[in-house]
C-alpha cells in the first residue's frame, strides 16, 4: 500500500539530508509504528506518505514514494486527500472549523459525499471517540488531549485506506490512548485499513503495531522488522522492555501481560533483597499533606503505604514550611464550564507534584491560573506571595514559569540563539544562561536553526529551557515530555530532579505516568475540575489502573514504580 524506494529528504539550506536509505514497504491491512529518537526524521518519513514533503516543507526530495499506486511527486497533497488521511503532531493546525461536529464532517464535504453518509459516519465517529458530549462545544475550549481526538476522527470519517498519525496519543490520558489505539486497531482488522504513526510512547503502541520501522540516528537507515527484533537492538524501548532487559529474559516481553507471566523469579529477588519497596520520592519529610490529603490518606482506596504516609504526616515538632503557592476554594467558570471546583492545594519549596486526570480534568485550567493567564471565579491564589492575574508580567516572571503545551506559544525569534539572548534579557540573566540550558537538554542544536525547524520535542525544550533563564520559585509544566523520546526525558528528568534539590517547586501537568513515577512526590488527581486524591505518589497510582506505571504493573502485589529502582534494587 506505502512503498519507500530509497528515499532521501533534504531541505533547502541544510547540508545533510534529514532522513536517508529511506526503503522499506508498508502492506495494505498493516499497522507499522515508525520509531526513533526525537529528530532522527519521523515526521518527515512521514510528510512524504501525505505529499506535504516536498510540496508544502520544500525541500528536495530523491527516490520514490508511492501510495495506492500514486507517486507523491507527482500527486500534490488535495489528489491524495481521498486516499490518504493525515494528523500531524499540532491539532491545532489541523483544523478549518470552530465546532467539533462541524469539523468531523468538513473532510466529507470536501470529497462531495452525500448528507446521509455525512451524518451516519459523524455519528459513529462521535461514538468511537468518545466524543458525543462535545458535539457542539466550540474546539477552541476543548483541552489538548480533546482537540487531539476531535483531529483524528476529522480524518476517519471519509474513511481513508491510509492513516498517518504523528504521535496520535502524546495529549491523551492513558485511557482515551487505548481507546484510540482500539479504535485504530479494529479498523486494521476489520476494514484493511494501512495505518503508519510515529510514536514516542512506545509502552502504549508497541502491542498493536505489526512491524516496527527504527530510524536509530539522524540520516541512518531505517530498520525494519517485528516489535520482537526491532526492540532487541532499538534505542528507544519502553519499560517492559528495560525490565527485560536488565532481568535477562528473551525474548523480550512487549506488554505488561507477557511480562507478568515471567517475571515469578524477579519478584522472588526482589522479595529477599528489600523487605519493603520503596515507595516513590517521599524525600519531603518535613511537608504536612494538605487538609484535604490528610482525609484520603486514611481512605481504603490509598492506603497500603504507611511508611511513605509516615513521611507526609505532620507532628506536633515538625513547623509548617512556608509555601511557594497557595490555593483555596478555586472556582473557575468559562464559557459556562466550571472547570475548576473548590481546589484547595499548597505547593511547598522543592517539591514536584505532578498533576493527572482525564484530559479535561482542569488540568491545563489550574496551571494557567497560578501562572495568572485566568482569573478565579471565586476563592484565592497566591504565588510567592503575589496574587498571579493582578501582577505585572514582569514580576511574574521571577516567581513563576509555565511551559505550556504548544511551545511555539512562547517562542517568536527566527533563530535559536535569538530566543536564547531574548530569554537572557527577559530574565536579566548573564549572557549565555539560556544557551548553556539548550546545550544540556538538547546536544548538537546550532545556533542558527529556526525553531519551526526542530521536532515537537525539539521546541517543547527549548521553550523549557527559555523559562528556566530566570530560575523561577515556581515551574509549571504542561504535559513536558510530548514529543520526547525516552533519553530526552531522561536528561529532562535530571534537571528536574536538581532544581527540586535546589528549592524550586515543580507541578506538572501529564498524562506520562511513567514521568509521575520517576520524579513526583506527590500526585494530584483531578475529575471533573475538583481533587478526588492527592497523596504520595505511590499511595495514589498503586491504588489506580489507569494511572500505574509499567513497572508496578509488571510487579505487584510488590509496589515498585520505575526500572531504576528496581536496578537499584538489584544491584
């Protein structure tokens, strides 16, 4: 159905090509996940398959793509619109309507399609998605993880034989993830449909593709092979496959299942070396739960870690510390939608709290808030003693930062180095402070290299990079690791770990359980806008299926969270 022949992409201005040898064929009925490290070329492999690369991006483009037959050199991107569906990694971008029904019926329109058909494919794509009761609602006020799935059923309803999908599940909570790879699946078996995605959260995809094409470094030639053998020699891997690895097992289990069945031995091992698992960062001692924490720690659903709940509980020595944020009974109203409801939270110096809930839970809504971008309805913020939407942007800045989910949102320079001596000024850094950060998280970027020419990843960094210039009190984090590969997060995870050491206080928003495993003390669910646990984290994740990383899943009854420990552990 896909046929690479030799494909090599070069764009105007660079001296190499960004991807090379670029030859493998994608049959018709098969789910193929492109894999790599953040750069290596994925999206552009994948630009190639819609005709946007070259016919939009520029660039030159050698060797020979074709699709159902159609050379896409030759087949501008609206003569394969019919045969071709495509989502990029920017929803945003993606659509031409302002409702959600509108939209999903917009490409059905274009193809002429009759009002019948319209109507019954829109009706069954609301129902697939999950999507019925925002039919109507403008997109503009859906949450990331929303408008991602509103984007690919925009593209299912004129039923493609192809979908391309760039990192299809990177803003969806764990469970919509499944419902869409569900989705994707039924329509691989069922209908034939050829599906190739690129995606970095490999411990999501990699039960559901077929063959797995690895992009191992920039311009190296692909390979191609199943889940089994590509992960055997890939840089990137999942944790079930680290587990795997580090426990010497082969083949290597690609789900959690497979995992469990072999892993008797390892919990045996476990077992004589700790008498009890440790249970998350809980490094806080001196940090007294909230009010509302305290309540649910002594819950049935939380409990089972009384060690790590010791760590949390206040006592008549211990002081309360002075806190960096503080809300009381926020309530936010927007267009109609309380999307925040009676929030009682306290973020404490150098703790990391990481934020988790259905995609529109608030949790975008509570970040903005502290960051001052909304105004409470009722109840009260504060930041650094500071009340956030009525202080000058200038003095915010120096209290709290927010990288948000669309980085491009604070980057307006055409060169890397401009948004580097920009972030330099804003903050009143020394010169180099930003650059210095860029060069840790993202090794090998030139100076001049525009930001519209990085990865996803690539941005969301330097955007992260551009707000630690002026070292706030206060980080905030809109879903950090989207588009990042796992060493990518790995060095993010590391800084993130030093400026906690450092006193800063870190929340993020993510949908990335294993990220919450790794590097929270405390989770905060949210539904529905209002706080239904917030706890320690393995307290709070252990206790949940959704939201329990590989790793404990693999393990339990024993509450591990991440292969590090376990290592450590071993070792």
């Amino acid at each position: 159905m896909i046929r690479f022949d030799d494909v090599s992409v070069t764009y105007d201005g660079a001296a190499e090509p960004t991807v090379r040898g670029v030859d493998f064929e994608v049959p018709e009925g098969e789910l193929v996940l492109l894999a790599g490290p953040s750069g290596v070329g994925k999206s552009t492999v994948l630009g190639t398959v819609s005709g946007l690369v070259p016919h939009f991006t520029g660039g030159t483009l050698r060797g020979r793509v074709t699709v159902a037959g159609r050379d896409t050199r030759t087949h501008k991107p609206r003569e394969l619109a019919d045969v071709v569906g495509t989502v990029g990694q920017d929803p945003l971008s993606h659509f031409v309507t302002d409702v959600v029904e509108d939209e999903l019926a917009y490409g059905m329109e274009s193809l002429g399609l009759a009002p019948d058909v319209m109507r019954r494919r829109v009706e069954e794509t609301l129902d697939l998605l999950g999507l019925a009761d925002l039919r109507n609602r403008p997109i503009a006020t859906l949450s990331g993880g929303q408008q991602q799935r509103v984007a690919i059923g925009s593209v299912l309803t004129p039923h493609p034989r192809v979908l391309v999908l760039d990192e299809p599940t990177s803003a969806l909570d764990p469970a919509a993830a499944e419902e869409v790879l569900a989705v994707l699946q039924r329509l691989v078996h069922d209908l034939g449909t050829t599906v190739l995605l690129a995606e970095h959260r490999l411990e999501r995809v990699i039960q559901y593709a077929d063959q797995v094409a690895l992009l191992p470094a920039p311009g190296a030639t692909p390979i191609l092979g199943t889940p089994a053998e590509v992960m055997a020699v890939s840089p990137v891997y999942p944790p079930v496959v680290a587990l795997g690895r580090l426990a010497g097992w082969s083949p290597l289990p690609l789900t959690v299942r497979d995992a469990r069945r072999r892993a008797a031995n390892l919990r045996e091992q476990l077992n004589k070396r700790a008498t009890t698992a440790p249970q998350g960062r809980g490094e806080l001692r001196d940090q007294p739960p909230t009010a509302r924490s305290r309540r649910r720690s002594e819950t049935p659903e939380l409990s089972g870690a009384t060690t790590h709940r010791r760590w949390f509980r206040r006592t008549a020595t211990t002081p309360t510390p002075p806190y960096t944020a503080e809300i009381q009974s926020l309530t936010l109203t927007r267009a109609g939608i309380q999307a925040l409801r009676h929030v009682d939270l306290t973020i404490a110096p150098g703790e990391t709290i990481a934020l988790m809930g259905r995609n529109g839970a608030g949790k975008s809504t509570l970040l903005n808030t502290l960051v001052g971008l909304t105004e409470p309805s009722a109840g009260s913020v504060h930041v650094g003693g500071a009340v956030p939407h009525r202080t000058p942007p200038r003095d915010l800045v120096r209290r709290v930062g927010l990288v948000p989910q669309e980085p491009r949102d604070l980057l307006y320079a055409d060169t890397v180095a401009g948004e580097c001596t920009a972030a330099d000024a804003d903050a009143g850094a020394e010169s180099g402070t930003c650059r210095a950060l860029v060069s840790e998280l993202l090794p090998g970027i030139p100076d001049d290299t525009h930001p519209r020419d990085l990865s996803e990843g690539q941005r969301l960094t330097l955007a992260l990079a551009v707000v630690l210039t002026a070292r706030p009190p206060l980080l905030l984090l809109d879903e950090p690791t989207r588009g990042l590969d796992y060493a990518a997060k790995a060095r993010l995870v590391t800084l993130l770990h030093e400026l906690a050491a450092q006193g800063h206080a870190i929340v993020l928003a993510t949908h990335d359980v294993e990220l919450a495993a790794e590097l929270a003390h405390r989770v905060v669910l949210l539904a529905e806008g209002e706080v239904i646990a917030d706890g320690p984290t393995a307290e709070v994740v252990v206790s949940s299926p959704s939201f329990a990383p590989q790793v404990t899943k693999i393990l339990a009854p024993q509450e591990w969270l991440t292969v590090t420990q376990v290592r450590e552990a071993l070792a």
